[in-house]
C-alpha cells in the first residue's frame, strides 16, 4: 500500500512540475496559431490553422478563464489531461498485471521526458497522446464486454481524438479490428455486412458533430471544402514535410523516424543516460522473447498493430523534421515494454529496472521542462536583439514572421518565399538596412540564386532543438549590394 502511495505521490509531483514550467513561449508558427485560438477561432486568419483542433481549442478556452496568457493555458490543458490519461493507461495494464506493476507501467510512461516537455507547451500533441489512451482502453473495454452498444464509446471517442489530432487517424484501424472481431455473432455474411455498414455510418456521424460545427464556424461549406484542400495540397506537395513534398531517400525517412524521432528524442528524452536505460530495457524484453519466457497475448499484438499503422503513415505522410509527430509511437512503445518486462514470472527484475528507468526519465523530464520554461527561444532571441538596432532596417523572414506578429515587434519585417519578390520588393522605397535569416537564404538557394559576396553573416540565435527542432537556431545575415 505504501509503494502504492509513494507512485501515485510522483505522479502528481510530475503534473505540478507541469503546471509550475507551463511555456509562456510561443515558439513557431503552429503555437502561435493555437494561441491567437484562444482569443477568435478563424480558420481562414489561421487561428488555428486546418483543421481546426477544435477540441483541444475548446479545452485551452475553458482553462483560458482563470489563466490570461493563452499559451500558457494551452500548456496547462496539456498537463491536466496528462494526469486524467494515467486512469487509461493503468486500466489497460491491470488486464496483464498486479496493481503495482500497473502504476509502474504508469509512471514508465507518464515520466517520458520528451512526453512531459510536449505537456508544458501550447501544441495539441499531449492532449492528442491523452486521448489515444483513453480510446484505446475503450477498445479493449468494448472487446472484453462483446455488445454492439458498448461499441458506441470507442466510437466516441475517436471521434474526440480526430477533433483533437487528425493525423491520428491511423489509429482507426482499431476500431474495424473491433468490429471484425464480432463476425462470429453473425449466422451470414449479409447480416454482417449490415452490421458493418451501420457501424461505419456511426463513425462517420460522429465525425460529422466537430467538422459541421468548422463548417457553420467558417460560414459555409465551399469555404470549408477550400480551406481543406489548400490544407491537403500544402501538406504534401509544400510545406507539409511528407514523402511527396520533399526529395529526402525513404531509407533516409526511415532512420530519422525510427532512430533520431522515436528512439533518442521520443524514448530517450535527448539524453544518453536515458538511451542507455532503455536500450538496458529493449535488450531484456527481447531476450524474454527469444528465450520463450514470455509470449505475446492479443492485447499486445493489437497494440502493434495499431503501432505499425500509425509508423508508416508517420514516415509517408508526416514531417519527418518534427519529432512531435512520432510522439505516440514512443509513448506506445513503452507501454507495451513495461507490460511485457513486468508480467508475473519476470517481474521481480522487470520492476527493479523500471523503477531505474523511471528514476531517470523523472530527473531528465525535471531538467527539460525547467530549461524549457527558463530558456528564451532562438526566434525571441532575434526579436529582442533587432529591437535595439540604431540604423533604420526592414528584416525578411520565412516563418519566424508570424511569431513577429504575435509578439508585436516595432519595426518592419517582412515573409518572402521567392527570391523575385525579395528582389521587386527593394528596388523601391527608401533605402535601409536588409535583413534575411538563414531559412530565407536557404530558400533562396534552393531555387538556384547565387548569394556568395552578398551576404554578411551579423549574428546566431540558439536554443535546444528539443523543444523546436526546425528553428532552434536562427542566423541573421545582412544583405550587402556589391
């Protein structure tokens, strides 16, 4: 009972870390989207941007009522429904273990370090991983129950995750495996069949509560249905980051996913002493495996199954730059290795492991979200340093823009993608000081522009790509006309 009590006792000590280091920073161009939310939901001004996230907004909104900064209330959302996704999570693992090895399994996984610093921002991902658990209980509870109407909550329930997160929707799967596990009940295929349909119908009805209420939001449905194809297109053939929008090898893809997203970022927290605990962890539970100590039950091969889903649509239809995106494969992972290492006939060695492996996670998860919470994004950084230049300058940018925008800066900056219009946009009005940042240069380089003996490096922003990997440095050149 005691140990019982000392678990719950850290678990609650992580969600008021949470809440104490909740980010103020609204860091790139999708938190500044979720914070502008908070304040007039416009999907057209990208407030947020498609497609909506409508619950995850309504939840920042309510915690928005006692907490001003509406980044911080976003973070602060993150860290409640952290704490309410232990109830799922220990739930699952009692259908395998003990008691205590099920508020282990718990704290393996809610101690994750990368998991706790997306719980202290503004982003959807901690709230989205909430949920997953929460609808992958359901699932199993429907299982176990084997009725039609205890079907329903799952049903629900994905249909919070897809308003939450949509690119979770991979994680469907479960709910046809559901489904096609009742086959047995049915005397025919036709009858099955109809069953079949209805269900799939209810999950489209269920969709249909938050998508109507983008499309009365938007004011119709041809703007709808243009915003979401914009979405699509950008997605990926632009900006999106999946395979059909960038050159990168999937061999390439795959390695960054699986080794740099999912292993050293998503598992590990970026530290080597957390990658070494859990590589102690992966060995064990694979040894366990070829010795035959312990098989594979149906929970964990549907669980893998839903991993896998999710994986590829990670690698074909997500940006491989943000490690974010892979965060459920980690989280997943650990889970279904603590259930394996802590069932009955190893758990003596299982627990003394984990209990390591979460003493670290909880150490690592401390320092990242006090350094998070204490570190002045690279992006600021800039702001804050063009702000006390004397010379009169505008500044061209990629997305660092719309955190300008967000933060008010008072001087003129501009978003330039092409190096025509940064070109057309200085052959007229007074002359000042020209600004670029290296994602501007790079873009003007990929387009084939020659820069040698224009540029003149000024000076670096730098802050811990852990917390944003794509502008945790920023370098500020000058643009010198030879």
């Amino acid at each position: 009972m005691a140990s019982f009590a000392f678990g719950v006792l850290l678990l609650g000590l992580l969600t008021v870390f949470r809440l104490v280091y909740s980010s103020t920073y609204a860091r790139s161009w999708d938190h500044v989207d979720f914070a502008l939310a908070l304040d007039r939901y416009d999907l057209m001004a990208m407030q947020p941007h498609f497609p909506g996230y409508p619950y995850f907004i309504f939840g920042g909104t309510l915690v928005h009522e006692w907490i001003g900064d509406p980044v911080q209330a976003l973070a602060v959302f993150n860290a409640i429904m952290l704490l309410l996704a232990a109830l799922p999570i220990y739930w699952i693992a009692r259908r395998r273990l003990a008691p205590l090895e099920s508020l282990t399994t718990c704290l393996a996984v809610e101690s994750l370090g990368y998991l706790s610093v997306m719980g202290t921002e503004a982003m959807s991902e901690a709230t989205a991983v909430s949920v997953l658990f929460w609808y992958l209980w359901s699932l199993v509870w429907a299982y176990e129950k084997k009725g039609t109407p205890s079907q329903l909550l799952p049903i629900i329930l994905f249909s919070v995750l897809l308003g939450v997160r949509l690119s979770y929707l991979p994680f469907g799967l479960g709910l046809l495996l559901l489904f096609f596990a009742t086959r047995k009940r049915f005397q025919t295929t036709g009858r099955f069949l109809g069953y079949l349909a209805g269900q799939c119908l209810l999950v489209f009805l269920f969709q249909l509560v938050w998508i109507s209420a983008l499309i009365v939001s938007e004011g119709s449905m041809v703007t709808f249905i243009s915003l979401s194809l914009q979405f699509v297109n950008g997605h990926f053939n632009e900006w999106g980051g999946a395979v059909t929008a960038e050159s990168t090898p999937i061999i390439s893809r795959a390695a960054t996913l699986l080794f740099t997203n999912i292993l050293w970022v998503g598992i590990s927290g970026g530290s080597w002493i957390g990658a070494s605990g859990m590589g102690v962890l992966f060995f064990y539970a694979s040894w366990l495996l070829i010795k035959r100590r312990s098989g594979l039950s149906k929970l964990a091969i549907f669980a893998m199954v839903l991993w896998l889903s999710y994986f590829f649509w990670a690698l074909f239809a997500q940006n491989i730059d943000k490690p974010r995106h892979a965060l459920p494969l980690a989280v997943m992972a650990v889970f279904l290795l603590s259930i394996f290492v802590l069932k009955r006939e190893t758990r003596k060695f299982g627990r003394l492991l984990l209990l390591t492996i979460i003493a670290i996670q909880f150490l690592i998860s401390y320092d990242l979200m006090q350094e998070k919470a204490e570190e002045v994004p690279a992006v600021y950084q800039l702001a804050e340093y063009l702000t006390d230049y004397p010379d009169p300058f505008i500044i061209y940018t990629w997305e660092e823009a719309r955190v300008f925008d967000y933060l008010g800066v008072p001087y003129l900056y501009r978003q330039v993608e092409t190096f025509e219009v940064f070109a057309s946009m200085n052959s007229i009005g007074p002359k000042r000081n020209l600004f670029l940042t290296d994602h501007v240069v790079e873009g003007f380089r990929n387009q084939g522009v020659t820069l040698s003996g224009n540029l003149e490096k000024v000076k670096s922003f730098k802050s811990n790509p852990l917390f944003e990997p794509v502008y945790d440095e920023i370098v500020l050149y000058e643009w010198v006309n030879n």
